[in-house]
C-alpha cells in the first residue's frame, strides 16, 4: 500500500496533544493530506507535527484560536483540498482493517455513497480496549469534502452532515486511546454536560419530569445491556454508570434552566 496516496484529507483539532498525536498520524500515512489545526499547545506538539513534517508527511500545520469544537471543525474542512475527508482526534488511531477499508473505498470509481460511519473501540482504564463484542459507538468520520457541513450551533457531540446515501464500514474501528481517571472522567461529563445543556436551551428545547427520571437509567441500560459493556466487568459497570450521571447531569441542568428561565 504506498503511503500519502489515498485521495484523503485527515482533519485533525488538537491543543497539547504531544503525548498522543505521533500515534495518530502514523495511522493515518495513506492520506494524501493531513490537516492539523492547533488552538496554542505549549506542551511540545507543535514541535512534534513539525518532525513528522521533516519526515515527508504531507502536513499542512495551522493555528487558530480556539473559538469551540463545531468552528474549529469547520475550520478544518475550509481548508482540505482532497476528495474525501477524514475526521480524526489526536487520541484516536486507525487500525489496519480499518485502513484497508479506508483505501478501498476512497479510490473506488463506482462508490456512490457521500458518507461512512466509523466503529469506536474505547480504552477503559484498568481494562484496555473494551472487549470486542461490545457494539461500539458509530461515528461519521468519513465523507465527501464536497457538501459536507458542520452544525455551527452545536456546543459538544459535534458532527459533520453530509447529502446523499450513508454507510457503515464493517472492517476496522478507530482505536480510542485515552486513559482517564474515575475524577478526571467527571470532570469532563459535568463540562459536557453543561454544554449540551446549552445547546438544548439555545434550541428552545424543555425538560421533562419523566425523562428527568428515565433518561439516564435508560441510558445506563443501553450501554451496559444493550451495547454489551458487561462484557468488560467492573470497568464496563464503571462506564456505563459515567454515561448515566452525564446523562442526569444534562437533564438536571436543562431542568434548571427553565426554572431560571435564563441561560445555564
């Protein structure tokens, strides 16, 4: 497979990401372009993507100011000139299947489908990648440059739309490595959470008593049950049950909010 070949534009948004990002752009060497926009590291991954850039990658190295996740997204794409596009984290790598698939799809004459969902393998702490039973969050990370758009006024779980047919790659996952502890994971759901709260206030979106209570109960029921993380014992338990107090954490916000009847 001859590297920096694939019609492809990796976009990637990073911020102090030293420590992951080398990972991440080895895995994704059959692109023909590597977009890496950088927000003000001063952990050193600057000075990384420039010794990739010394190695021959085909990086185009960017900054800009952090102005949210939807914006820096969109920045990213403004600025590919590939026929396809990769989205992609510092923390994420592609796995060979998934390359494979990558590859295959991107230089097939016939494909007439604008957008491809991509499995997710987490890494649990304690655990590793989760077991590979687990159905794994589907994400839109391969696409058309050409229509593709973000949804500017989302504030977390951002995603890219594309027009036309989509499909799932069945080959390969991205491989999500990032270990975080119990407090850090917290931390982060009570962040999101307000952000998604937002969002929903900004939509004219009400809260509701019932899914107030259900909601995350239902929630921990996907993920532990229905996406099989019992498969990956306590761990599973442990990120199930962080999925459900984020859940809580945006219904109580939203709930709160009305109350006020003023931003979160």
């Amino acid at each position: 497979m001859t590297r920096f070949a694939s019609p492809v534009s990796a976009l990637i948004i990073c911020v102090d990401e030293a420590d992951m990002i080398g990972p991440c752009l080895e895995s994704i060497d059959f692109c023909a372009e590597i977009i890496v926009v950088d927000s003000g590291s001063t952990d050193g991954t600057v000075e990384c993507v420039k010794g990739y850039i010394a190695k021959g990658y085909p990086i185009k190295l960017l900054h800009n100011d952090w102005p949210g996740f939807p914006r820096q997204r969109q920045f990213s794409l403004d600025h590919a000139t590939q026929p396809w596009c990769l989205s992609i984290d510092p923390d994420e790598r592609v796995d060979d299947q998934l390359r494979q698939s990558i590859v295959a799809i991107t230089q097939a004459a016939d494909n007439k489908i604008s957008g491809w969902y991509i499995r997710r393998r987490d890494w649990l702490k304690g655990y590793g990648y989760a077991h590979r039973w687990v159905l794994h969050n589907r994400l839109m990370r391969l696409f058309r440059r050409e229509g593709a758009t973000m949804d500017l006024t989302a504030r977390v779980h951002e995603a890219f739309h594309v027009p036309g047919e989509t499909g799932t790659i069945e080959e390969g996952v991205l491989l999500h490595r990032r270990e975080i502890s119990v407090e850090e994971d917290l931390a982060r759901a009570n962040a999101y959470s307000g952000l998604k709260a937002v969002t929903l206030v900004e939509k004219g979106k009400k809260p509701g008593l019932v899914r107030l209570v259900l909601s995350p109960f239902g929630n921990f029921l996907k993920f532990y049950l229905a996406k099989r993380y019992f498969l990956c014992g306590r761990h599973g338990f442990v990120y199930s049950m962080s999925v459900m107090i984020y859940s809580f954490a945006t219904e109580a916000k939203l709930y709160e909010a009305s109350e006020r009847n003023d931003p979160v």
